[in-house]
C-alpha cells in the first residue's frame, strides 16, 4: 500500500489561506469534486462533520486528518493542503494545523481501508524530519517526492 497511490497533484493545495475548519472542508471537497472522486459533495461534507463531532481530527504535531466513510466518495483518494498560517482544529495538543490530509473513502470500501490509510499516514507523521519537508516544500513535487516515501 502506498500512500499516493492515492492521490493526485491536482489535490494538493500549497498554501490555503483560510481561518477555520468549514473553510478548509469547503476548498479540499470542491476540489475532490472537480477531479471526478465525490458522487455528492454535501453529503461528504456532512460525514466529515460528523466524523469530527465524535473527536476532533486534529492529532497534534500541527497535523489534522480529516475522513469520512460514505457513498457519496467514489473511490479512495486523500486531499492534502498546506496552511501556512494554522487553522484552529482544537488538537490534541491545541496547536493549529498547518499540514491536513482528507481521507474520503466509499461506505463500500473493502474492510477497513481508510484505517489502514489512516493508520499508514499516522505512523509516518510522527517523524519530525519528514513533517518538517512537508512544512518546507514549496511545489507540488516536493509533496509528492514527500508523500512517496509514505508505503506500508
């Protein structure tokens, strides 16, 4: 399992300039739409909302991984959004997120396929060096020369 397998460099936004949450989820999930991966943008919407009423997926680090599991994903695909100036997350450790990966996947999706994604991309955000180059990245291809090392 490799982690950009999937995903796409029309998904990855380098420097959001946003303030909030909901605006985050407004610009990754209009761009799943735009690239063919969403059947229904609000209803994607509404399972990350409701996702992240449960806990919040911000997990520390400055890192955030907001998911949902439902049938308005067609197929496996993670967003990735850089943002520079942090969007409140209420963390874990109450630092703003500056690195967020979207996780959507089919209600469908073979077994657990987005806590394997979860839990591949969980194991490798912990390295400080390798959050660190995707800090410092400044094209899309330093992301995804980033992202490749990212494999189970």
């Amino acid at each position: 399992m490799k982690l950009i397998d999937y995903m796409e460099t029309s998904l990855i936004e380098l420097d959001l300039n946003v303030t909030s949450r909901e605006e985050v989820f407004d610009v990754l999930t209009r761009q799943l739409e735009g690239a063919g991966y969403l059947n229904d943008r609000l209803s994607y919407l509404e399972a990350l909302e409701r996702r992240e009423a449960l806990s919040s997926t911000g997990i520390g680090f400055e890192v955030a991984i907001p998911h949902g599991k439902t049938d308005a994903v067609k197929r496996p695909v993670i967003a990735f959004a850089k943002a520079p100036n942090g969007i409140e997350w209420d963390s874990l450790d109450g630092e703003p997120a500056k690195l967020i990966f979207m996780i959507g996947v089919p209600e469908a999706a073979e077994g657990d396929e987005h806590l394997r994604m979860l839990a591949l991309l969980s194991r490798r955000l912990i390295d400080d060096e390798f959050r660190r180059h995707l800090q410092e990245a400044t094209t899309v291809e330093d992301v995804m020369e980033q992202l490749e090392t990212v494999h189970a």
